[in-house]
C-alpha cells in the first residue's frame, strides 16, 4: 500500500525509486517498523530521504497521504471530541490482549474507524470497541493500541501520531528551495574544481619510480612529477541596478561566497546593466570600463562564464542596437550569443521565481544561455553544467 | 520475523525514537547509516555507543581531504619493499608482508562483527564515496597484488558521518540508511546534561538552559554553541564554583559557548549594548 505513497513522493521531487521501495518493504517485513504508523514513519524516513533538504518534503507528502486518516478523525463532531477531552486512566494491558492489538494493519483500522463514527452515539471509557479514553480500542485518546489512530491530542505512552509529527514540519529550515546562505552556496560552489597538474615538479611518482628502479637494474631512480592543482578559473558577471534592487541580498551573499571560495585558480567579477553589451564594468559604480572583446582575448575557453542578473529588461533593450560603431551595432542578445559562442561553459542564474520566466526577455534570453534559479537547488545544477556540461532537467 | 539485536542507547548515550529507528533499520538491513546534523550533536559518539550498546568492537576511520578510498581497503607499502630489497632486509618474496590492511579492510577481515566509524566522510575527495559503493555494497574486495579476496564473514555495522561540507553522490545515497539528528530539545537536553554533569543543581540547570538556548537564538550568530559546548560551558561553571547565570554581558566563560569573533561582537551589541569585543 506505501507504493502510492512512493508516488506522492516523487511529485515532491523525493528522489525515491525502487531501491528505496525495496528497501521499506524488506524493513517491513522484518517488522521495524513495529506494526504502527509512527514506526512506518520512522522507517520509511530513515529508507526514503536521503539527505535533510528533502526531510520536510516528506513530511508535507506523509501528511497529505495519509491525512484521510486524520481527516476523518477530524470530521468526528464536537461531541466525540468533548468526551475526550477528560480521559480516564488507562488500565494495565496483559500480554495476551496486546498482542491482540498489534495484529490490525492500517487500511482496517482506518475503515473501522470510519464505521464506528458513524455508529457511535455515546460516550465510552476503557473499552475496546468505540472511540473514547483509556481503552484499547484503535480510536481514541489517552489508550494504548499500536496500529490505532490517536483522535485530538497525544496518546496515553506521550508519543505524538506520526502524521502529528509530520504535520510539525520542522526540517523546513532546511529546504533546499526556501532560503540561501553564504555557507551553502560555498558548499555548492565548491564543486567547481577541476584539478591539473601544473608548476615545478614536487611529488613523488612511485609508480613511476619503481618502473624506473626496475629498468635501472635495482638501483634507485626517483622520478618526481608536479603536484595537482586547482585550474578552475571563474568570470562572474553580476547586473546591478533598477531591477535587481530586490535581489540585492541574495546578490550579495553569491558574490561573498565566490569571493571566499579559495579552490579556484582565479575569480573575475564584473558589473553590467540590464544585458552585456559591448563593456562590462570593474565597479559596481560603473567605473573601470572594460571591453567585452578585449575580456575574450585575455580569457581562453576554459574560463567559466556565470552571468547574474534577472534578464527582465524592454524587449529593445534586448534586441536594439544604439549607435554606428561595429560595437555598438550589436544587439544585447547578439553579444550573449558571441560570449556563449566564446566561452564553453556559460550559465545564467536568475533570481527571479521560475514561474515568471514565461513570454519575456527571460525567455529569450535562456534560449541562448543555460538559465537556473538562484536557489541552492538551481545554484547545484548550474554548478554540474559548469563541470561537464549535463543536460538540464525538464 | 527476525530477531536481532535491537540499539536502544546506551546509560551515557541518550537517543531519539527516530534515531533508534535509523540505527536499527541500518542494522537489520545490513545498509551504511549516514548521519548528519549540526556539528556538536554528537554524530561520532553515535558509532561509540552503538559500539558500547551492542558490545561489539569499534573501529575508526578519520577520513581527511587527502584520504582516498584504496587507504581504506588496503596499502601496499611498495617503498618498505623497495628498501629491504636493497639492504637484504626482511622476505621481500612475500608481498603480504608489505600488505597493510586499512579500516574498511580490517573490519571485513574481522572474524567477529564490528562497528565502523567512517568519519566526516564529506572531508575527502568529491569521487571518494563513489569508490566505496562497491566494497561497501558486497562487503568484500580484491588485494590485486596478491589475488587474496578479502570478504567480510559479518557484515559490520558501518556509521558514516558527514558535515555536509559536500553533496554527496546520489547513489552513495540511496544505499545508506540516513538520520538527520535534530537539535535537542529543552527536555532531552535536561538529560543528556543529566547524563554528563550528574548531581548539578536543579536551579542551575534550569538558568544555563534558559541562556544557551536564548544564546542560540540570538540574531547574527553564525556558530551557534551546540550540546559538546554547552557541556564543556557547565563543566567550566562547576569548576569555578559560580552557581548562578544569566544572560548579560558579564555572562561567565562566554568563550566556551561563542567561538567566533563576529559572534562575540553580535553578542556585545544585543547584549552590552557597547563594542566590548570590537577590535
């Protein structure tokens, strides 16, 4: 029955497959999960997310899923809840009788319920049979049945229902949608790294060595090589002004990041306004002017191009030309076109939410370059196709 | 329905049900429990105390930003070999003399289940748990040198634990078993505090929980002290003999708790209202 639960995680984008199927199956059926819900829960969030970013995800997709359960239990009128609400104590279990309880599975208990509410007039007290306090039935508050569904408030045991949990949703700190900060953009950006061996020869290359040895009849030859280091060079060109006024924060947390981030080679940053037309600028006060084809000269292939900026402009901001001079008879797209056509990495990270990108400059201007979200999620797969290029997804 | 031994914490470990959970899901399925959460909420003493609570062997495996996944296995000591063949020294035919298990290997060769610790994975190269995927799967690997399969007779237990300082790749992922440990609770902080400093005074308890967990919530900090600091904070507490706190600027041994400059001078400015700490 959790194989439609598996569904209702991947429409969440919990990577979660067959493995993980598998996996809770086997868990199961070796009776982890202790034949209750907050067991299942336990077990299928330890199987199923695999990292803290989702762990809120599956809590939303817990909680819808199996809310008909708590739904229901909602709907149960005003009446039931007050008989609750002062619970007798509960009476102590003999093993025969718990052992009665942990038998029920979920889809029965949930069907019973429903059953029971409709038939329930009254109020019950330890009994185990109608939703009241302190008995053994499924329903109910303050009683104890491990396959049962605790009805407005905590159980007898002190454990809160695991849809109760779920419903908490406290990991959504630690979405990877929600927020950015300089501490995981430097973990995102810190993929970036590609290593060469470059500089004097330092390191001993034992293999090397001992195939030299060989050759030399047993007499020792060292053979050194250079050490590897970091080749990754970074130019990173940021829009400033009018429209990105609002992402300033989030602007300014990228540039700390990239600025602390010691693994690369070399780290340009350069300003611009709206688009890159013929210049780019040092400052972002539009000081130290420098030409966009002189950039290219200096700068060979290999330098990842990451361009900044929310790509919202007038469409002739984007496709008009303002003066005679070859540069400047350019149009801004016809320049990202050159820069992407120059550089063989390049991509562009948009602060704007995804939705808006639809029927604007945005949309042209991702046809040209491989556009993502400033989210740690976008940040992470504009970082892969920085490394090799990977197909973006949907 | 198998039965195995099931973790429950131990007298100086105290656990979560979902943690338990985790560490039992790992252990009946025979799957690496990954284990993440702020640095301080005590990942590694985890591997001790399922070590302690299972009376199983620990082993440890500190992995470094130079640490590749062969370490782990097995080293080959072809310069010790190299050496002795020069000076005549040692059986230099015996290439299993220059064969040095790692911790990964040792736990596989151990005729009695272990509990490995394979710590702060994240610290090592970014394909270094991608090399493990295969030993860590079949619990056995082959020493080329010598053709000796090494394989696992128990399956150890294996802890992993990670400071998210990287991703790590998806399908190392799915082959663990993984707990995020929350940030305890003010209850569950009372015990493990409990647990550490047993006999402390009540009221004692009460004021340095109050001012860690306002500490924690303080805007601007950027280390926020955690469970190992707020230990080390009461023990420094007792032995000064200061039986009162609270939380203003002249807050006792305040270094114990806050480690960064730019959060003592946050602290200042909320608190002191002047730039004690300012340099």
């Amino acid at each position: 029955m959790f194989v439609e639960f598996l569904y209702e995680l991947r429409k969440r984008k919990v990577p979660v497959g067959a493995q993980e199927a598998v996996a809770v199956a086997e868990a199961l059926a070796k009776g982890l999960h202790d034949s209750s819900l907050d067991g299942f829960y336990q077990v299928a969030r330890a199987l199923m997310v695999h990292s803290e970013q989702h762990l809120d995800d599956f809590d939303i997709a817990f909680g819808q899923y199996f809310r008909g359960i708590q739904a229901t239990a909602i709907e149960i009128n005003e009446e039931l809840l007050s008989w609750l609400k002062d619970p007798k104590p509960m009476r102590e279990l003999t093993p025969e009788e718990r052992a009665m309880l942990e038998t029920l599975d979920l889809d029965e208990v949930r069907r019973m319920l429903e059953e029971r509410i409709k038939e329930q007039r009254e109020r019950h007290d330890g009994g185990n049979r109608w939703v009241g306090t302190g008995g053994t039935s499924p329903f109910g508050k303050g009683g104890e049945n491990p396959s049962g569904i605790n009805i407005g408030g905590s159980s007898g045991r002190g454990k809160g229902g695991a849809v109760q949990t779920a419903d908490a949703r406290k990991y959504k700190p630690y979405r990877a949608d929600a927020s950015l900060d300089i501490r995981q953009i430097e973990v995102a950006l810190r993929k970036l790294r590609a290593f060469a061996r470059e500089g004097t020869e330092r390191e001993l290359d034992l293999d090397k060595t001992i195939d030299e040895t060989a050759r030399n009849a047993g007499e020792l030859e060292v053979v050194v090589r250079p050490p590897r280091r970091n080749n990754t060079r970074v130019i990173l060109m940021m829009d400033v002004g009018g429209s990105m006024e609002p992402h300033r924060e989030y602007v300014s947390q990228l540039f700390t990041a990239a600025k602390r981030a010691t693994h690369w080679r070399e780290l340009r940053t350069y300003y611009f306004h709206n688009c890159v037309y013929g210049k780019v600028w040092k400052t972002d006060g539009f000081q130290d002017v420098v030409s966009v084809n002189e950039l290219m000269q200096q700068c060979n292939a290999q330098y990842k191009l990451v361009l900044l900026g929310d790509a919202l402009m007038a469409p002739y901001e984007l496709l008009g030309v303002s003066g005679f001079s070859a540069e400047e008879r350019m149009t801004g797209l016809e320049w990202l076109i050159k820069l992407t056509s120059h550089f063989e990495r390049t991509v562009w990270l948009n602060p704007e939410p995804v939705r808006t990108w639809r029927g604007n400059t945005i949309e042209a201007v991702s046809r040209v370059v491989p556009m993502f979200p400033l989210t740690v999620e976008g940040l992470g797969e504009s970082v892969d196709q920085l490394i090799k290029g990977r197909s973006r997804r949907g | 329905m198998t039965e195995f031994r099931r973790f429950r914490g131990t007298d100086r470990y105290l656990t979560s049900d979902s943690l338990e959970s985790a560490v039992n899901c790992a252990l009946a399925l025979g799957r690496p429990l990954l284990v993440k959460g702020e640095p301080g909420t005590g990942k590694s003493l985890l591997a001790e105390a399922i070590a302690e609570g299972l009376a199983l062997p620990l082993l440890t495996w500190h992995v470094k930003s130079t640490t590749r996944a062969q370490d782990g296995l097995y080293v080959y000591d072809t310069v010790q070999r190299l050496y002795d063949s020069r000076f005549g020294d040692g059986n230099v035919k015996d290439i299993r003399q220059y064969i040095k298990l790692g911790p990964l290997g040792q736990s596989f060769a151990s005729a009695n289940r272990v509990v490995l610790l394979i710590d702060e994975v994240d610290k090592a190269d970014l394909e270094f748990p991608n090399d493990l995927l295969h030993e860590l799967d079949r619990m056995r690997f082959r020493i080329s040198e010598t053709n000796d399969d090494v394989v696992a007779t128990e399956r150890p237990v294996v802890i992993i634990t990670s400071n998210n300082e990287k991703e790590l790749p998806d399908a190392f992922l799915r082959r663990c078993v993984f707990h995020f440990i929350d940030f305890p609770e003010k209850s569950l902080m009372k015990d493990i505090v409990a647990v550490h400093h047993p006999g402390l005074d009540k009221a004692l308890i009460e004021q340095t929980l109050a001012v860690f967990y306002e500490l924690r919530e303080l805007r601007g900090i950027r280390k926020r002290p955690s469970t190992s600091e707020l230990i080390d904070w009461i023990a420094a507490l007792r032995t000064a003999g200061i039986d009162t706190v609270k939380l203003d600027k002249e807050l006792p041994f305040l270094g114990a708790l806050l480690k960064k400059e730019q959060d003592l001078a946050a602290f200042a400015d909320q608190l002191a209202g002047g730039r004690r700490f300012r340099s």
